[in-house]
C-alpha cells in the first residue's frame, strides 16, 4: 500500500522563514502550496472549526510524487476536520496542479516542510505508520484499520498522534518505518492491495472520526513520551552501544534500528523516559562520555 524505500530522516533547524527544517527548495514548496490555497476559492478561517472531540492528527506523507494526491489527501483532511498537514522531501512538482484540492485553504495554508521524517513527527506522542503485508518483512505489529482506528482515537483524544504515508511509488522505509510504533493497514483484497494516496488518507480519517463519543471518554491520565524524547534515548543508548564495543562500524546501522524499534514497543511515558535518559547520561559521564 504505502511501504518501500526513502531516503534517511536528516537532521533539520528551524529556518526564519517558518518552513520547519525544509531546505530552500522545501520553503519554496511551503509559498506555493501557500498561494495555491489562497487560490483555492475557499475562505479563511476554516481552521477554527475543528471538531473538538476529534483526536490530535497530524497526517505526514514521505515524499509524495503527484500534486493531485497531495490535493486529495487535502481535501480529506478537510473534509474531516484535520488541519495539520506535513510534507516530508515533497518531489518538485508544480503545486497548483493539485485541483482537487479546492476547499482546503485551511490545510494547505498551514502545510510544514521538512526534510526527514524525524523532525516531522518530533512533537508526536504516537507514530503510526501505513502498510500493506504484500511480500515485505516488517518487525511492526500490524492492526487493520478497525483495530488500528479504535486505538488512535483513545490516545489521539490527549496526545499527537503523527499517521504516516509513504511516496505512491516506494511507501517508507525500513529507516522511516523504524520511528513508528506500530503499522495500520486497510482491509484491501490480496490481488489489489494498493491504494491512491488520497484515498488512503480519506479512508483512514473516516475511521478515526466516525465515532468521536469513544475518543471523549478515553482520556489519557499520563503523557507518552515523544519522538524527540525518544530520539534523546536513543542516541545515548547507540553511544554507550559503541563506546562499549557492542556496537561495530559494520552493523552500527542495523543496531540503530533495533534500538529504537525496541524503545517504541516499551511504550514509554514521559516520566520513565526522563528516567532512562537521566541513567544513561550518568552512564555516559561516567565513561567519559559527553552526554
């Protein structure tokens, strides 16, 4: 559906003109998706009318190649009362083909650009990725959109939740993949798995809104670590990893990888990721190492 190789999440600061990390090309991306929303035709202000028992989504697509599905995931999110749009290495194409994005000012307005999907998710609590089986190992739990669905919308009623969509041709990759928590796939029939983009999105966004009253009652009583947080333990940890010999030069890449995998099924709150860090630091000033 959405899986398949994509370039390494790269480090990114925020640049004066607000783009979140993009490169010139990515602000330059941000402008015209801008000027396309204005437009559009739709009005300003559409923002402000979030469902407020809808849960805290931001949809991400990694590299997405077609205006058009760009517009249609737009479009979906609107539709749905979800606002926070992110780009991650959008290919250069000419923005204001997406026509079928009319109606969705609010989002493509407020669309970010980053360079990795490490930034993009950095603020997200939980980060759900989307898959189809087909013939690909992934070491992912994988729910159906049902089950999936049920889940989001309990802890997306306190926390951010980042969905995360892969380029239409390659979907993300094991790099991507290894920042999720746990994969959602849609029920597709095994001879045509793969979805359109757009619809994807529409489909997956349905599922989270169609019944809010079960988000109103699962409130969260304690935050979840974020991605930052989690990339905080994880870089300490690799360290130590490699200061102790654990890790070699050959399979430093690999040993990435299955760390932060397993920091994410520990599901970690915040204050036991504070914990661990707090550890860790005192390991590493005690090797020497600066923390």
């Amino acid at each position: 559906m959405w899986s398949g190789p994509c370039a390494r999440a790269r480090s990114a600061t925020k640049s004066p003109a607000g783009c979140c990390g993009s490169t010139k090309r990515a602000c330059t991306a941000t402008r015209t998706l801008k000027k396309q929303a204005r437009d559009s035709g739709a009005g300003p202000g559409r923002a402000g009318r979030e469902t407020a028992a809808a849960p805290i989504i931001k949809v991400v697509l990694v590299a997405p190649r077609n205006p058009l599905n760009i517009g249609a995931a737009a479009r979906a999110m609107s539709n749905f009362g979800f606002f926070d749009l992110r780009l991650v290495r959008p290919y250069d194409v000419a923005w204001q083909e997406a026509r079928s994005a009319v109606g969705a000012v609010a989002v493509l307005e407020r669309a970010k650009v980053f360079d990795g999907l490490a930034d993009a998710v950095a603020d997200c609590a939980l980060v759900v990725g989307t898959a189809s089986l087909g013939r690909r190992e992934l070491r992912h739990p994988v729910r159906r959109l049902e089950a999936g669905g049920r889940l989001i919308r309990k802890f997306g009623a306190s926390e951010a939740t980042a969905l995360v969509f892969g380029s239409e041709k390659f979907g993300l990759s094991n790099d991507d993949l290894s920042l999720c928590h746990w994969l959602l796939r849609i029920p597709t029939r095994e001879a045509h798995e793969s979805m359109n983009l757009g619809q994807a999105v529409a489909v997956c966004l349905y599922e989270l809104v169609r019944d809010p009253r079960e988000a109103a009652r699962a409130v969260r009583e304690t935050r979840r670590a974020t991605a930052a947080e989690l990339s905080r333990i994880e870089e300490l940890f690799v360290g130590l990893l490699k200061d102790s010999g654990y890790s070699q030069p050959a399979t430093a890449g690999s040993t990435r990888l299955k760390v932060r995998r397993l920091l994410r099924r520990m599901d970690l709150g915040a204050a036991d990721a504070a914990v661990w860090t707090g550890m860790l630091r005192q390991l590493a000033w005690k090797l020497g190492r600066p923390a």
